[in-house]
C-alpha cells in the first residue's frame, strides 16, 4: 500500500490511517497521502491492465493494506462514445462515462466498495451514512453482500424509488424529518458518539473520497491511456468533482499519460447551487442554502468540498454553472433521446450544464470532452411521469392504423 | 445569558474532557468569547486570525446553522443550546 498517512488539506498536520477526518488543530479535512507508487510507468500498466476488470485493478492508488476485495463487484463501467449527443452539440469527440451500469446503478457502488474495503481493515462491524438516496442504496447492499449490518440516514421526503430499493437488502433506513444537511448533522454527531460505527461519509470519509478517483483512472485508461481535454461532472459536496481531478494528476504524476489535468466544469441545480453562486461571486466561501429542487441527489445546502470545488474550476479555467428544474428535465431527455442512457435527475444536470456550455460556444468543437453520468433514471422516475408518448387502442388493426396513419408504411 | 455549548469529540481533550460546556453571553460571538475564556487552546483551533470562525467550523443555534441566521451576531436566550460540528462530513 502506497498511502502512508493522512494529511490536513488546510494547514498539513498528519496523522496516522485511522477513522479519522478532521484536523484536530484547525477542523480542516484530512485526505490519504501517499508515497510514489513502485517501478516504473510501464511495469505500473501492465500491473493495472492484468488486474481484475473492476476499481480493485488501481489498487495501487487506493488506501487499502491487503488485497483488496469485495462481494459486490464495481467499476470498470463503460465510456461510451456519444456520436449523436456531440452532433446534436455542435461538439466533435464527446464520451459519456456510464456509472448507471455500477451494481447499485450509481458511482456510490466507488466510494462505497473502498470504505468498507477501509472500514472492515480497522475493525468496524456495523456500517453508516447519511445519504441522498444513491449512498444509502450503496450502503446497504455492499454491507449486505459482506454479511454486516448497516444503518442508513436519508431525508424522510426522499424519492420513493430510492428508499424502496434501499429497504430491498434489509438495511436500517433511519428517515429524518429535514433536509440532507440535518441528516449530516445528525450523523456528524452520531458517529461522534458511536465510534464503534464506520460512518462512509463521516468518519471514513477520506478512505470514502479516494473511491471516486477510480473515475478518473478508468476515463483515462478506456481513452487507450490518454487524457480528456474538458470533463463535466456533478457537484453535490464537491468531493466527487474534486476527486475526479486528483485522479488524472495521479496518473500524470505517475507518467501512465501526459499532458494536464482537464478543464474542470461542474454542474449544480440552480435551486441547490452554493458552489455555482461562489464561482460567480468570485470567492470560494460558499454561502450554505436551503436546497429547492427535483436533483435530490444533488440537494447538499452545505458543501464540504465547495470551496476546493471552486479553487479546482478556476484553477484548470474551468467553470461551475446551475441549470433549473425544467433544463434538467430536458437533459434527461436529450441523453436518454440520442445515447440509450436513461438518467437520474443529476445526470440531467450534467447533461443540462454540457448542453448550455456548448450553445454558449464555451466548448472549442476540437476538445474531447466526457460526461459523468452518475446515476441511472429509475430512481427518479417522477423526473419524467409527463414525458411519455403513450397512445392507447383496442387490440384492432383498424385502430393502429388510423393512430399511427402519418408513420407511413413500407 | 447562560449558554450550553455541546462540543464535538475532536475538541473536547482542550476542553477538560467534557461534552459540553456552560457560558455567558448576549450573542453567539459572545457566547463563543467566554468559551474561549474558560478554553483557551479552543480559541486557535476554532477561530480565524480576524476573529471569525475557520471555514470548517460549523456552529448550530437549536439545530440552526447561524449563517441562516446572523452568524456570530446572533443573538442568544437564556438556556440556548450552541452546537459546534466539523463541516468536513458528507456527499
């Protein structure tokens, strides 16, 4: 294992790989530091490319002592090329990472299968979130398929799709009357007072975080070992956005590809975009807001990560913008129309905020640009109830034929 | 005004060990002074070199976070209950 501490973000102070996640002299975030991987680049390659087709094949930049491993495979997701979405676009070369096809159908399958991986080395036994929904399905199925109980803490007012197949794997699902920043509250302060839980996304968090850079690392693989010009990725904590980045410096840093971190473009819903609204107003302290929109995987009022989320856009002169309810519906509908992809309402944002970057003429038709398309459409299926055609008949041709006239025949 | 300020398991070794501590004070700024009174390593590790609070602090008001409020301008009754968490959780 390379990692060989944990390092505050603000002012440097380490610590021993523990559950721990803030920095006790000045409350900043801790994140794994790790020692240059061994060998050479190429030696490097050919170890990930003999590796198993799952996130476990970069185990060499992941914090975990043993072998790593899990019940529930995840990762190595597809990255399509979207020849008919960059048409539509204006764009030349577009991909959409595909995180839908993860066993839970989101990237939470990543961060998930790491913490737990981190969880089980120290010792813990019952596994925790808060969550937004795609966590607490993630949570509970990694945790059943490793035989440990879990407890999840969503909104009570979460998608009735989300809870339901969360319930499915026979998890404890604690709902909150509040919003996802009272459920992180709570659970900040639980996993304060039960430190005999591994809370994913409290006490774990680093080992959590460092799952979504596998992203990065397969993006960069699946492109014959090269680097994207633009990625468009979702903000909620900002971790997944920042991650992302730290992913392909990794393997820039690594000599595995050449050249330099893409621009970074983040999308937020306007009626929950604290990071959008920092990055306008030109600082990095993002003002916390009470979230109003149908991108409920997306709906953190209070971002951990929002100030580096803000940093790492002007940084790579990148950009983060909002899209509203309707746009998103709309984006659903445009990815789903010329990929096959059916997405959840934060990939509607994604797609919404590529949309809107490349009508502004914000995207040099020569990048090539990928899409994070995070989580799959049936977890939010009230996004598009009104948007089926439906027509219906009695079982007569006669009928058929006069609905469907105009569709000619041949 | 008499305060309770509850204080998260990563400060409490600077703060005698306990869980919570009572103050004084008209206002959450207040309120946070005489913590830092009756602490004094707490005043580093919360605090900012202008006085504010680190951009990881987060302080709650009965379950309220006081930038929907006043911030440390925040005005405080008797038997208010201040809370303070790391902000680094979640997502």
């Amino acid at each position: 294992m390379p990692a060989d501490a944990l390092k505050c973000k603000e002012c440097s102070t380490t610590y021993p790989l523990e559950a721990r996640y803030v920095c006790e002299r000045c409350f900043g975030p801790l994140e794994v530091a790790y020692a240059a991987p061994a060998g050479a680049a190429d030696e490097l390659r050919r170890r990930i490319q003999a590796g198993p087709h799952t996130l476990w094949r970069y185990a060499d930049f992941l914090p975990l002592e043993g072998p790593p491993r899990s019940a529930l495979p995840t990762g190595w997701t597809p990255l399509v090329k979207a020849d008919r979405l960059a048409e539509r676009l204006g764009l030349r070369e577009l991909w959409i990472k595909n995180e839908t096809a993860n066993p839970t159908h989101s990237f939470k399958d990543r961060v998930v299968s790491v913490a737990l991986a981190r969880a089980i080395e120290l010792g813990f036994e019952t596994v925790a979130c808060a969550s937004t929904g795609n966590l607490a399905n993630a949570v509970s199925a990694h945790s059943a398929a490793a035989g440990l109980p879990s407890y999840v803490f969503i909104p009570s007012d979460l998608e009735q799709e989300k809870i339901l197949a969360t319930g499915a794997y026979g998890t404890n699902i604690v709902a909150i009357r509040g919003n996802y920043d009272a459920v992180n509250r709570l659970c900040t302060e639980v996993a304060g007072e039960r430190p005999s839980w591994a809370f994913v996304n409290v006490n774990v968090r680093p080992y959590y975080a460092e799952g979504s850079k596998t992203l990065a690392y397969e993006t960069a693989e699946q492109l014959g070992w090269e680097l994207p010009d633009r990625v468009v990725a979702p903000i909620a904590s900002g971790s997944l956005f920042t991650k992302v980045a730290r992913g392909f410096q990794d393997f820039i840093d690594a000599g595995l590809v050449s050249g330099q971190v893409p621009v970074m473009c983040g999308a937020q819903a306007e009626g929950c975009s604290p990071v959008a609204q920092a990055f306008a107003a030109g600082t990095e302290v993002c003002r916390p807001v009470k979230p109003d929109t149908i991108a409920k995987s997306l709906a953190i009022g209070n971002p951990a990560d929002g100030p580096y989320a803000v940093e790492l856009a002007n940084r790579t002169s990148g950009s983060i913008e909002s899209v509203t309810d309707d746009e998103i519906r709309a984006g659903i509908r445009l990815l789903a129309e010329t990929t096959g992809i059916f997405t959840e309402t934060a990939g509607g944002v994604t797609t919404a905020v590529l949309a809107k970057l490349a009508a502004a003429g914000k995207i040099d038709p020569a990048e090539r640009v990928v899409a994070y398309i995070t989580g799959d459409g049936l977890k939010t299926l009230d996004a598009v109830r009104d948007a089926a055609n439906v027509t219906e008949i009695a079982p007569s041709v006669d009928e058929f034929d006069a609905a469907f006239a105009a569709a000619g025949v041949s | 005004m008499a305060v309770t300020v509850k204080l998260p398991t990563q400060l409490r070794d600077a703060a005698g060990n306990q869980p919570e501590a009572k103050v004084e004070g008209a206002t959450v700024g207040e309120a946070l002074s005489s913590l830092y009174e009756q602490h004094g390593d707490l005043r580093s590790r919360m605090s900012d070199d202008g006085g504010g609070l680190r951009r990881f602090v987060n302080v709650y008001l009965g379950g309220e976070d006081i930038r929907f409020l006043d911030g440390l301008e925040t005005p405080v009754a008797d038997g208010d209950e201040l809370t303070i968490l790391p902000a680094v959780a979640g997502g």
